[in-house]
C-alpha cells in the first residue's frame, strides 16, 4: 500500500513537472510569435464595404484598421455595449474590476504590439502577479502551498494584471476609441446570405445590411448555436470543426468583505474546467477587501442547478466558512457582481485555448467562405497567443485577408 502511494507521489510529481515545462515552452513559444508587425503597420486601398459582426476586441481591432485606412465599413452588435468579453465594474470597490477577462498571460511587450507601438518600453503600470500565499482545497482539506511552489509557478508562468486600469481601458483607449461612431448596438446578427456577388447581413429585427466583404468575430459558442444562419450553409467539415472547439461554460463572482481572511489564492480541485477564489484587489492601491471566484467546466453545472444568484452567492459563502471556520459569513458585505458567460445569449461560453485543438480543425476555421466571408476572434488567432491578445492580433490578420485576397 504504502508503495503505490510512493508510486502515486512520483507519478503526480512527474505530471507537475512536465505540465509546468510545458507552460515555460508555451509562455516562451508565445513571445517568440508575436508578430513584428500587424496590419496597423500597412496600408490599404481597398475600395469595398465592410460589414464587421461583433464589437469585441477582434471586432474593435479590425475595425481600427479599416478606420485608418478610411475604408467604408459598419460594425454590428448585438448587446447594447462594445468589448464582448471584456467588461469593468466600478461600483463595486475603489479601484476598476475586470469582470470579465483580467490577467495578460504573455509578456508585457504584448500590449505595444496590440497597440501598434514599436519598442520595449511599455506605457502601461502592471502588477507581476507573484503571489506569496497561496493554497489548494479538495472539499475536504486545505493545503497552504510552500514559497517554493509560489515562485516556481511564476517563474514558469509569468502574468501580470493592469495595476488601476482594467483590459476593458486598455481595448478602449487604444483601440475603440475611434471606431465606436461605426457601432450600430442592440443589432444581433441573424443571417449572412453570401450567394451573390454581395453580401447580405440581416439582423434580428428584419433590417438588412449589404458589404462587399464581412468579418465574423462573434464567440465559437455563438457558432456552436447555430443563431447565426449561412446561406449557403456551413460546409459539414466546418461545422465539425466548430463542434469539436472546447468551449467551457462558466462564470465569475466578485464579493466585498471586511475582512482579508484569505490567502492570495486557493485553487479547487475538478474534474475538468477550473474553479478558484483569488484576490482580486492584489497589488492594488485599496483599503477595500474584494475575493473573486472563477468556474469553469462541468462544475459549474452544479451552481447553474440552483435557483439564483443569491443561492449561488450562499453556496460560495458556505464553502468559504468551510475552509476559514465562519470567518466568511462574518465579514462579507452582501455586496457581489456576477457575470455568467457561459449563460449570456451572445457569449454562451467562457474562453478557447488554441494550443490545445487540432491544428486542422483551427486551419479550417480561419478559411474565407467564398473569400467573401472571414472570420476572426480568439480561437482564429495565428499567433498562438492566449485570450485577449490573441483575439486582438486575429482582428488584425483577418482583415489583412479580407483586404489583400483576390
Ligand atoms: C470570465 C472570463 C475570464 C477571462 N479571463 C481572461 C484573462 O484573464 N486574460 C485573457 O487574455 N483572456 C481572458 N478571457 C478571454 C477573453 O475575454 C477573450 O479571449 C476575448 O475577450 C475574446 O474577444 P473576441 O473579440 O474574440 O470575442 P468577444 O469578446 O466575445 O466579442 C464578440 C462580440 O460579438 C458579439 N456578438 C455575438 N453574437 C452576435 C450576433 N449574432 N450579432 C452581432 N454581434 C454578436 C458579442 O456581443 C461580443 O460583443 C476571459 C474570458 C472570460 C469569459
């Protein structure tokens, strides 16, 4: 018994060990792929319409180059605000929220290349995020995590988040800024008709919008569903492609307490997704105690099946009771922000990672219906980056196609 015990250890050890060499080959791998430049850097003489569907940051960012180039063109979304995933909460605390996408896991020099600038020195303060405590809970136990296990983790990984700006500003002040006059909101999608020579876009309140050429940057999750209809239809190898796309659902919840009872970070075990409570005011200039808790996978089944936020909120607290003796029901405020993805009628899931499809199933996604029809967003992105970057650096391959391609 005690022998596969010690078999167990050394198996889990080996995992570890070449789950993190991987991280360090991708966080080294990603850098190295960054583009030297982007369709930002170019010019255009492209004469047609462009029609853009969806206002996240492939959206925004391909929008800015058509702008640049004074290119015809209308973006086309459907909720009534612009940056998809992307999204901050100011009343919450004393300092902006991410509610949505928070973290740049590349390196910093990412953000100039997002926005077109050359050079290493960037112009955004971030914090490194090289958490000092840290601890790993099963539902039963709670296990503090040593120094050690802390640095090695940064230093495999390195990420940082935007000290007192959030991604939501970044995309905004360098990106949206001078395509949102193009924005037509409240506008979902419900058709794309590319059988003729033109393009024809109808929207859900029957209005049509005609292009010479359309740039799709909706979620895989909108795919998946199938509110958006072709005409002609998605061929079937595509429509495997998108099938086979993981696209977990999942959400985020950001609560105030009192009190900072808890360490830096606490990560759950799963099955499969990821669950987690983090300190979402580290490395910030705050007096306010705000914990953020992050689900995805088939764990979160188990919060969608109860009847409300408020219980999921309860259910959060008890757990955190669990592990801290009560402290948690003792100083929370009452006060929370939930945002559930995998839920939202236009996002119907959380994030892609790249890396981790097939290759043929990616190549088959980024092919042109008719070189008519592109399609960009986060799991289109070339560059094998992660998240917003990535979606922001396939905004701007993808309408480098849509304009060169005979
Ligand atoms: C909780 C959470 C945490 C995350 N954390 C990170 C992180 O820390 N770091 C990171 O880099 N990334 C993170 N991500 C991923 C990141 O947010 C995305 O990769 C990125 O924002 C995707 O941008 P996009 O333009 O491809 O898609 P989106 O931002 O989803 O934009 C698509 C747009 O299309 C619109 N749309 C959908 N359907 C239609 C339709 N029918 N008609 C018209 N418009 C439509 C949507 O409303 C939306 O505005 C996170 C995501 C989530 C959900």
């Amino acid at each position: 018994m005690k022998k596969i015990k010690i078999a167990h250890k050394f198996y889990l050890l080996i995992i570890t060990f070449f789950s993190l060499t991987s991280c360090l080959k991708w966080a080294a791998r990603a850098e190295k792929k960054l583009p030297d430049e982007t369709a930002l850097h170019r010019t255009y003489d492209y004469s047609g319409k462009v029609i853009i569907i969806g206002a996240g940051a492939s959206g925004l960012a391909a929008a800015k180059v058509l702008e640049k180039n004074n290119i015809d063109y209308t973006i086309l979304e459907a909720t009534n605000r612009c940056g998809g995933r992307l999204k901050k909460d100011t009343t919450l605390a004393d300092f902006p929220i991410d509610v949505g996408a928070e973290w740049l896991h590349s390196a910093p020099i990412t953000l100039n290349k997002l926005k077109g600038k050359h050079g290493e020195e960037i112009d955004e303060e971030l914090i490194p995020y090289q958490l000092e405590s840290t601890a790993t809970w099963d539902g039963k136990e709670y296990k503090v995590n040593s120094t050690w296990q802390n640095d090695f983790r940064y230093n495999f990984l390195p990420e940082s988040k935007f000290k007192n700006t959030t991604w939501y500003d970044f995309v905004n002040e360098n990106i949206a800024n001078t395509v949102i006059q193009n924005i037509h909101y409240n506008s979902p999608v419900v058709s794309v008709d590319y059988s003729n020579n033109e393009v024809s876009v109808e929207i859900l309140n029957g209005a049509t919008f005609i292009a010479d050429r359309v740039l799709v940057t909706v979620p895989i999750g909108v795919l998946k569903s199938e509110k958006i209809s072709f005409i002609p239809e998605l061929n079937q190898e595509r429509k495997d492609a998108i099938e086979e796309i993981t696209f977990h659902p999942g959400f985020k919840v950001v609560m105030k307490f009192s009190d900072k009872f808890y360490p830096d970070a606490i990560e759950c075990e799963v099955d499969n997704g990821e669950k987690g409570y983090y300190d979402i005011a580290f490395g910030k200039e705050t007096q306010d105690n705000i914990l953020g808790f992050l689900c995805t996978g088939n764990e979160t089944q188990k919060y969608y099946d109860l009847n409300s936020n408020d219980e999921i909120l309860d259910s959060l607290i008890s757990e955190l009771d669990q592990i801290f003796n009560g402290k948690a029901s003792a100083s929370y405020s009452g006060e929370y922000i939930l945002e559930n993805w995998g839920q939202y009628e236009f996002t119907l899931g959380t994030w892609t990672q790249a890396f981790q499809e097939k290759k043929s199933n990616l190549k088959i996604l980024n092919q042109s219906l008719d070189n008519k029809v592109y399609f960009a967003g986060e799991i289109n992105d070339p560059y094998k980056q992660m998240g917003v970057p990535g979606a922001i650096l396939s905004g701007y391959y993808s309408i480098d196609k849509l304009l060169t391609d005979q």
